[in-house]
C-alpha cells in the first residue's frame, strides 16, 4: 500500500526535478528537552529552500513494526513537535518529504529514533535521538520512491535470514544495530543472499540494501 506521506510529490509534478537521485541540503535533529512520550524534531533542510514561506513538510512516524503513529503536514515551520505512547524500549522511523516548487526542490528524510542514553561521571540523561543523521535524497516520483522492493524474510527470525529483490541484483548489504553501529557488511553481485543471524542476540535490528544502481531499501529486522 502506497504510503500517504508521498502523495505531494505527484499532486505537484515534481517528476521534472531531477533524473537521479542526489543528496539534499539539510538534515533532521531532536531538538533539546524530548521527553519519553513527546518528541520535538528540528528540519535544518528548511533553511535550504526559499521562499521559506513555500517550505512544505509532510512527516510521517510509524513504529517498529511499521504501523502509522502520525501523519501530518506543515507549512513554512521547521520544527515538528508530537505526543506518542511508544515506550522507550521501542524505536519509530520519521520520513520528512520537504517540497518548495519555487527553488525546485523535492527532499526525503528518513531517519530511525531510539531512547538514548549519554552517560556523565555521576549521573546519565536520556533522550529520543536518531542512529544516524538522517540524510536526503531527491525525490522524482512516487514510482521513483517505491522501484526498489527488497523481501527480507523470515522476519521475525530465529537465526536465517534470507535477502532479494524484485528487480535487479543486489550490490551490498549492511546490518546495524539500533544504535548505529555497523554489525556486518557485504559487497555482493548476485539476486539472493542468506544471512546467518544465529551469533546475534534478540532484539531489532536495521538493514540497508543496495542494487547495482546503488539506490537503497532500509529493513528491520527482529531477532527472537
């Protein structure tokens, strides 16, 4: 099913922008003060686009196992601030499509927030934050967005996982864990790869997985 938070991107023909995707300007950051049930998130990407006044965001925010939390659409502000009941224990991915068709631009963000603890001497603070500074691409078409189809299965998984694609032939494969660290890497040139996840502990973990074209699909993945 076609996600809602793409459809700006048609209504607004910006499948002229561009013929390849390219990095965008900008990135998204929690803001200072995020709370267990509230998140306040910071586009910098907004900074990028004038007039700022035509500066639209769609954001979308679904939880681990992909279930909407919250759709909404903000014109000419750069902060998205929203009340959740995830726990902590827990992750939610952010998509941000940021589009102004006077300067020409279509940007998606996608990024992976978890409950981060910063340890200090004597004490540690705890925030929502993101694995990873989210990074965006140009975005063509809501055909362009959804060309690359990757099953990953069995998911939830005991200790195989199995990995192709729709179309075309797999380039790489990356696994992290919730925290951003790189667990294991694979150049590859082949329709299927299988994964031996049996050596890893449970819990969710965050795949990356490239075609030959170098576009890139994000899975998670849950370990039992």
């Amino acid at each position: 099913m076609k996600k809602i938070i793409f459809t700006l991107a048609i209504v607004l023909g910006l499948s002229q922008i561009s013929n390849a995707q390219t990095t965008c300007p900008g990135g998204m950051a929690v803001n200072v003060g995020s709370v267990p049930n509230m998140v306040n998130i910071f586009h910098s990407g907004f900074y990028f686009a004038f007039p700022s006044a035509q500066n639209v965001i769609e954001w979308e925010v679904t939880d681990s196992l992909d279930n909407i939390i919250l759709q909404d659409t903000i014109v000419g502000n750069q902060y998205f601030m929203f009340n959740h009941n995830i726990p902590t224990t827990e992750t939610m991915h952010v998509k941000a499509l940021l589009t102004n068709t006077t300067a020409g631009i279509a940007c998606l963000f996608e990024g992976e927030l978890y409950w981060k603890e910063t340890q200090y001497t004597t004490f540690s603070t705890y925030s929502w934050a993101f694995v990873n500074e989210p990074v965006g691409t140009t975005v063509l078409s809501i055909d362009t967005i959804e060309k690359l189809t990757a099953s990953v299965y069995p998911n939830p998984t005991n200790d195989i996982v199995n990995i192709s694609l729709e179309d075309g032939s797999l380039l790489k494969i990356e696994l992290y864990s919730m925290t951003g660290k790189l667990l294991f890497q694979k150049d590859l040139n082949s329709k299927t790869y299988t994964l031996d996840m049996g050596d890893y502990s449970s819990g969710l973990y965050h795949m990356k997985v490239f075609n030959q074209d170098n576009d890139m699909v994000n899975k998670k993945i849950l370990k039992e």
